[in-house]
C-alpha cells in the first residue's frame, strides 16, 4: 500500500513539474508594429546554463528587470523582449540601458507605453545586469 502511495505521489509530481516546464514563447505579437513582423518567440524551451560571473546580474535582472521584460529576456505583456535585435548593441549602445533604468524612455519601438525609471536602480545594478543581459542576447544568437 505504502510502495503504490508513493508511486502515485512520484507520477503526480512529475506531471505537474513537466506541466510547468511547458514550451517558453513570448507572448508579444508584433505583426501590428510597424517596426517588425515576426513572431518573438523562444527556441530554446531550456534554460541557459548562466556563467556564475554573471549571476550577480542574472539576480538583479530577476529582481527589477524580468517582471516587464521575462524571465530569460523574451518579454511579456507589460514590455518588450530585450532578446529582439532591436536591443542589440548596434541599435541600442550599453549608454540606453543606463538611460532606460535610471532615467526611463519614450515608447520608441513597441506600444507598451513609456517605461519608468526602475525603482531603487543604482548605476552599480545596472553595471551588473547589463553584461548579463549582452551574454544572454549572444546566447540567444541576437548578435
């Protein structure tokens, strides 16, 4: 009895770890922007393996960055991905971060409206998220 308890146990945990494990897409739809027509989606359903000099920027990423922009940088429905090539740093230099997390910006790009400056953001978090943010693009093969 005990032996088929846990069995039960183990097959519904499984279930429910897989059901949350689903496929990453971007829920951002951007055949309405004049500025692109494709779908912003995620192909690569796993996380990256993060570098730990970089964890220090995946943290503070997590913490003032990813409830607008996603968790790996695919955006939501409160603001854009930075995995676009827009945000690479051709288009948008390392200086339109700083400018965006301490200052805020115009909409610009996307119709999620004008993005405040982050709240408690110090030039020091955004040294540290930044690099993170261009390891994860490069990752992601944005650039």
């Amino acid at each position: 009895m005990l032996k088929t308890l846990i069995t039960i146990l183990l097959v519904i945990l499984s279930a429910a770890s897989n059901a949350q494990a689903g496929p990453s897409k971007s829920i951002i739809d951007t055949s309405t922007e004049t500025v692109g027509r494709q779908m912003l989606t995620s192909t690569d359903n796993k996380a990256p393996k993060v570098p730990f000099k970089f964890s220090l920027g995946l943290s503070k990423y997590r913490d003032m960055c990813s409830n607008c922009h996603g968790k790996w940088g695919d955006g939501t429905e409160q603001g854009p991905p930075l995995m676009h090539p827009f945000y690479k740093p051709s288009h948008h230099a390392d200086s339109a971060f700083y400018r965006a997390a301490l200052k805020g910006v115009k909409a610009h790009h996307w119709k999620f409206g004008n993005m405040p400056p982050v709240a408690g953001a110090s030039s020091k978090d955004v040294d540290r998220i930044l690099p993170f943010i261009r390891w994860l693009q490069q990752e992601k093969k944005v650039y």
